[in-house]
C-alpha cells in the first residue's frame, strides 16, 4: 500500500493534495485495491457545490458500485476528462488520476496525515 | 395422461432417510399444522391423454381464425416470415434460460447483439439494451433513466396520447416514490403543446411522448426535443418500430431515448402477449440503460467473440444503490425481432411500413366516401385510425364480426378520454391495417360496413 506523505486523507478513502485554494480529489492506493478493476466513474457536475462528507460521486468495479464523499467543501472547479474514457488510470496511478478539483470554501479540517491514514487502514482490515 | 410424477416412492424412501426423517409427516414437522393443507388441492382429478387431446381442441375451436383482424391499439397484425419460426424453433434458443454463465453461450449473446444492433439502427440512437419485458415496462425504465441522469429532477411528463396501459403502468411504477408523474393534456387527438410548455420546467425529468400516438395519429414532433432540452429534460420517444422503416427515427428528432413494444416486428398478435420491449438511448446514458448489454469482442486468439458487456444497473452489481430492478430481458422475443428486422431488411421494412400505411388511407378514404361512418383522419396518421360510427360501437361490432371481420377497437373501453374532435367515445373504433390485409379485404371491408350502417 502506497500512502504518499504530503497528501491529506479521509477516513472515507479519498486523498486530497491541497494546491492554494483549489483541492485536488482522488482515491487512495488500498482504495482501488479493494475496488479491484474500475470500469467507470460517475462524477459530480463542474460547479456543483459539494460538503464535505457528502456523497458525491460513484467508482463502479467490476465487482460493485461505491460511493465516493467529498473530503472537502467547496464548489467542484472541473473533473478530470481522462477518466470518462480511461477510468482503469485510478487501478494504474491512484495518485495521479483525481476525480475532481474542489475550489476551497474553507480550509480542509478533518483529514488525516500519511501515518493515521495507514494505521486508519489497518483498524479497517483488522476489524474485517 | 400421467400425471407430474418427479419421484418415485422408492425415491422418497430414500430421500427421507438420507435426511433421517420417519416419513413426510415427520419431514414437515417444522411447519405449524394449521398452515397445513388438510384436504387435496380443488384441481380436476388426471385425464387421460385422449380426454385431454379433446379438451384442448374443444378450447381451441372457441378461437375465431378466420376474421379479418383490423384490431390494433399496440399490438398488430403483419407478416411473418417462416424464417422466425424456423429460428425460435430451434431448442438451443426455446429451451435456454437467461445465461448465467454468459460467455460459454455465444449464439444467445450473438443473438442479443445483432438485436440491439439492429434496434440502434432503427431508433437512430447509439446504444441498446437487451430487451425489457413490453413496451410500458420500457417506458417506465426511460422515466428512471433520466430521473437518475437529470440532477435535481423529480417530475416526469408524459403525453394523455400514449397508449392508457402505458399511462397505467407508468403510475403504478411509480407509486410510492417521490416521483411526480404530469399528464400533458390532448387537444384533437394530439399532445396540446401549450399545456406542455406550460408545465415543462426545472426538475423536469423528462418528457414522454408516444408517435404514432395511441390514436395512431403522428404527433408533430418539430422543435419538440430543443424545448425539452432547454428546461433540461430529456425526451423520451415511444414508437411502433415498424413505423420507423417509413418515418423519421427518434434520433433524428433529437429524442435522447426511444423506447416501445416491438411486437409489430415478428410477433404475433396473441391475447396478452407475450411481446417485447426494447430501449436505446445515446451514448451518454449509457451507463444508466438498465438491463444488460451484450458486446462484440475477440478471444485470446483474435477471433469474434461475444461478451456480457454491461449490467451496470443490476442489483448484483449494485446492490442497494441500483436503480432499476430488471435484471433479465425477453431473450426469445428479442431474438424474433432480430430474425423479423434481418429477414425483411431495410426495404422490406421500409414496405411493410409503406403498404400499411397506404391501405390504412385507403380504407379511411372509401369509408368517408362511401359509409356512413366517419374517419376521423384529418390530421396525419400511420397505420390507425379512429372511425366514428353514427351510433353506439358495440352493436356494429358484432355485425361486423358475422360478416367476418374483427373491425376494430371500442374507444371508450380503453380510453375514453382521447376521443377527439368532439365525437362520442362510445361511437368510436380504432381501425388498424397493415400490409396484410388485400386490396379484396378491405373493399368486403367497406361494403360490409355500408350495409350494416345502412
């Protein structure tokens, strides 16, 4: 599991890199792990306001459809037109292939760093 | 006859002491006696295999097969080639249940993609599904599909002039959601377009339109799909399939969906049906096509192979976040409309839908003339139209019948609502002809007509 350091986390498996006032969104390494092959993301709308913790978008497998949650609030500044035709890039390069940018209505609070996310997973894994 | 006899006592025998139970008695110990049947089930003892032969053939004498059908209202009376038989005749397609197993049978999946080819070519839309059980049920998974594509939508319209079991399924589809189903008003035997900008508004799902519209009128379609779009709805075309060999196809109309009952295009016209509904859509929605879709590929030796491509909707993928519950199609049915569309081609259909079409003006034309019957044909219509008679239908009906023909439809039994042009619902039929019926048909057609209405 591969869990960059200077990105930002949520309990929910999205990870955040925080660029000025826009938030980039994506999942993380041990979510598209478990997601197994990724056939196809459903986005929120550019411009769409979003809060966090709010259900925002949908990553369907292979095996299921899983919900995606805002990590942030904000308004979504634009998605990544990759992922309409490739999505498996989330499988490929997780940190690289966001969903989408959040423009920032408040600092991100809330998340966890590189460490608490990974023991965060190994509580998850541990009580599976 | 013998009766269903699944095993045998020496089965049972051992059946129960494999699962160490005394006897049936003992077996059903669990479930509590008054749920028990305590006499035998109110079904006729067995007949023998002759007595049932009779029995069958008594019931089968009671149809008439020898009118003339002009019966319409959704479900049609055209030509089928021996071809569709021939291949619905074969056990390897009647005998086979849904592929659970998809990929090992690749002439059902075959099968399932030059149906949705062939739909797609139709409709003029992109993709296809499977199949859906008829054309309300088809409908209904229209509604759902743009209330889940449309953001913020709660309301579906759809036009009073589609055919009243759709209306009918549509509401009961719906009940129980929070889904707000509009009917858009009828004016003259067509959608009334004031009323529809009228109600067309945010949170509009969709709009459903059906043409040729219940009445068999065409409704005029023109500037339809750009006002629907610009309240960002989406527009949900219902079409007889086999009108589409002639007219205009829902894509060219900008429709984002078409969805129908395919029955014109080698079904048969039996009580009820079975038929079959088909839906396509753009390449935008889908991932939102309930059902599944079946997808050319190659196998690891590059040849043509067939795959169970899609299924996004269905529960087992789903699950609780599905949005349709149709998780099979009406593979059998499906495969008659594909052996129908590949058998006549592009301009049989074209001809059938013409010669219908034809025969249908024809026959309103000498009516008007010659009876004293009125069609009420002044505004473009396919192959239906409402006659009506100077007094109540029923009776006429009945003449007719012993003179021969099934002449047509009472109005006011399936949708009074829609007589127009200020007729009486009682005194209307709607009056079907394809290109079966002979020039000879339709002229006894007239003259019994004239008789009885003399």
């Amino acid at each position: 599991m591969v869990t960059p350091k200077e990105l930002k986390y949520a309990r929910t498996h999205e990870w955040v890199r925080v660029e000025g006032e826009l938030a980039f969104v994506g999942i993380t390494d041990y979510a598209q792990e478990s997601l197994g092959d990724i056939v196809y993301v459903e986005p929120p709308e550019a411009g769409q306001t979003v809060k966090q913790g709010e259900e925002v978008a949908t990553i369907e497998s292979v095996k299921a459809a899983s919900p995606i949650y805002a990590p942030v609030s904000g308004q979504v500044e634009r998605l990544n037109p990759l992922l309409e035709k490739t999505p498996e890039l989330i499988n490929q390069k997780p940190y690289e292939a966001f969903l989408f940018v959040v423009r920032l209505s408040s600092p991100p609070a809330g998340l966890l760093d590189a460490a608490a996310y990974e023991s965060h997973v190994e509580q998850e894994k541990a009580a599976h | 006859m013998f009766p269903s006899l699944p095993h045998t006592e020496e089965d049972l025998r051992a059946m129960l002491a494999a699962v160490g139970a005394a006897g049936l008695e003992d077996l059903f110990a669990d479930v509590p006696p008054e749920l028990r049947l305590r006499q035998p089930l109110a079904i006729p003892s067995s007949r023998s295999e002759a007595e049932v032969y009779r029995r069958l053939s008594a019931l089968a004498a009671a149809n008439r097969t020898d009118a003339v059908c002009f019966l319409g209202g959704g479900s049609y009376d055209h030509l089928i080639p021996a071809t569709v038989g021939a291949v619905l005749g074969r056990s390897e397609f009647y005998t086979a249940y849904t592929p659970y197993q998809a990929e090992i049978s690749q002439g059902v999946l075959q099968a399932i993609f030059e149906y949705q080819s062939l739909i797609c070519a139709l409709t003029g839309l992109e993709v296809s599904n499977a199949s859906l059980y008829d054309g309300a049920t088809a409908a209904c998974e229209a509604a759902s599909l743009a209330l889940n594509s449309v953001r913020r939508s709660r309301k579906v319209l759809y036009a009073r002039t589609l055919h009243p079991h759709t209306r009918r399924v549509l509401a009961t589809h719906f009940s129980g959601l929070e889904v707000e189903l509009e009917e858009v008003a009828c004016r003259d035997g067509v959608m009334d377009r004031d009323d529809l900008h009228r109600r067309l508004g945010a949170g509009t799902a969709a709009l459903i339109v059906q043409s040729p519209n219940f009445l068999g009128y065409l409704e005029d379609l023109t500037g339809l799909a750009e006002e629907v779009h610009a309240a960002g709805a989406l527009l949900v075309q219902c079409a007889d399939p086999l009108s589409l060999g002639a007219l205009r196809s829902p894509g060219d109309w900008g429709a984002d969906v078409a969805a129908g009952d395919a029955q014109p295009c080698g079904l048969p016209s039996y009580f009820g049906g079975p038929t079959v509904g088909y839906l396509a859509a753009r390449q935008a929605y889908l991932h939102r096509l309930p059902g599944r879709i079946a997808g050319q590929s190659v196998d690891r030796d590059g040849r043509r192979a067939f795959v169970l491509t899609l299924q996004a909707r269905e529960q087992h993928i789903k699950r609780e976040r599905a949005t349709s519950n149709i998780c099979s199609n009406q593979a059998l049915a499906a495969l008659a409309v594909a052996v129908y569309l590949a058998s006549v081609g592009r301009q049989g259909l074209a001809e059938a839908a013409r010669q219908s079409a034809a025969k249908a003006h024809y026959l309103a034309e000498r009516l008007g003339r010659e009876t004293r019957a009125r069609p009420l044909a002044a505004r473009p219509f396919f192959l239906e139209f409402p006659l009506e008679l100077p007094g109540p239908a029923a009776p006429v009906l009945k003449d007719m019948e012993e003179q021969g023909f099934f002449a047509g439809l009472p109005l006011e039994r399936l949708a009074p609502e829609l007589a127009p042009d200020g007729a009486e619902a009682g005194r209307v039929i709607l009056v079907a002809v394809t290109e079966k019926r002979t020039r000879e048909e339709l002229d006894r057609y007239v003259q019994a007509m004239k008789r009885i209405l003399k």
